[in-house]
C-alpha cells in the first residue's frame, strides 16, 4: 500500500521525495489499514462469548455509541452516533460488545445504509432478540467537502427487526427512548 499512496502522491502533483512527505506513503498505509480494521474481524470472535441467559424482557438501549467510517463512494469519511436498541429472549450481550459490533462494521467501505442494517442483523443473529432496533444519524464529508457542499446536513438512518418493525409501541418506546436525556 505504501508505494500505492506513494504513486498518489506523484499524481496528484506532489513530490513524495520532499522531505515532510518522506513518511507519508507509511503513515497513510497505517491509517487506511485501521480504517478498514472491520474486514478482519469477525462477529464470533468480537463477541467472544459475552452472551449470556437472563429472565430480563425489558428493552435494552445503548445510545451515542460513536462511529466513524469511508464512504464507499469517495473514500471520503462520514462520522456520527450510533443507538442500539433490543428486546432480550432470554440472552444479553456484554455491554462493550454492542459499539464493538458497530465499530466492526464500520470501520469498513459502507453506505449507511447498509451499515444501519448490518449492525441489526449482527445483534440479531447472536441474540435471537424479540426486536432490535438501530438508528444511525451521521454527517459525510463526500456531502460536506465536494459536491453540493452542504456543511448543515446529516443523514438519518434506521432498521426495526422483529417486534420493533411489527408492534407500533414498541418501535415508539425506543424511538422516544432516544430523544430523552
């Protein structure tokens, strides 16, 4: 990869032999490698386990989880929270695995759609959850720095699983779960 952004440099009209930018092709190699970190990792071994039995069948949210990814369009980042809502049946997940699971799919090429979608399904594959629910809100850079140059804008996304997508209450309960404090 180094000698890949080495070539971009050149391209872009830029002397990657001048001294500031001598170490660039590494660090920007490095950067891009933890960027995408997602594509190494897999939902079983980010889970590692932390499923466990409980009576509990009330909603469990976790808001303002932080994400940040690239914009398979332009490579270009788009940041912004993530909230995970689901209805247990019978299992829990250890607290730090949810922004796991987001940070595992984000930190991929993606469309927030998609992404939304992606962190659902996860949660609900391991859980076998009466309902998930995931709202993303996140602005793109693609949108803010090029194009149209929109610096106010943010897209919202969301997917509703199970009794989140079915029964109309629950979907409102975590909806307005989300806009309190």
């Amino acid at each position: 990869m180094e000698e890949l952004f080495r070539e971009l440099i050149r391209r872009i009209g830029e002397d990657p032999n001048r001294e500031e930018l001598l170490k660039t092709p590494y660090r920007a190699a490095r950067a891009l490698e933890y960027l995408t970190k997602g594509y190494r990792e897999n939902l079983e071994d980010v889970v590692n386990g932390a499923v466990f039995r409980s009576d509990t069948d009330e909603m469990v949210i976790v808001k303002n989880i932080e994400l940040y990814s690239l914009c398979e369009h332009h490579l270009l980042p788009f940041v912004g929270k993530c909230h995970v809502g689901y209805l247990p049946r019978e299992k829990i997940i250890g607290l730090s695995k949810i922004p796991r699971i987001v940070e595992m799919f984000a930190r991929r090429l993606q469309i927030q759609e998609r992404l939304t979608r992606q962190i659902a399904d996860a949660l609900q594959r391991v859980l076998d959850a009466r309902g998930v629910g995931v709202v993303i809100e996140a602005k793109h850079l693609c949108l803010m720095m090029r194009g149209v140059e929109k610096q106010n804008s943010s897209m919202q996304t969301s997917c509703m699983l199970g009794s989140f997508r079915s029964r109309l209450s629950t979907r409102m309960e975590f909806l307005t779960l989300l806009q309190r404090l």
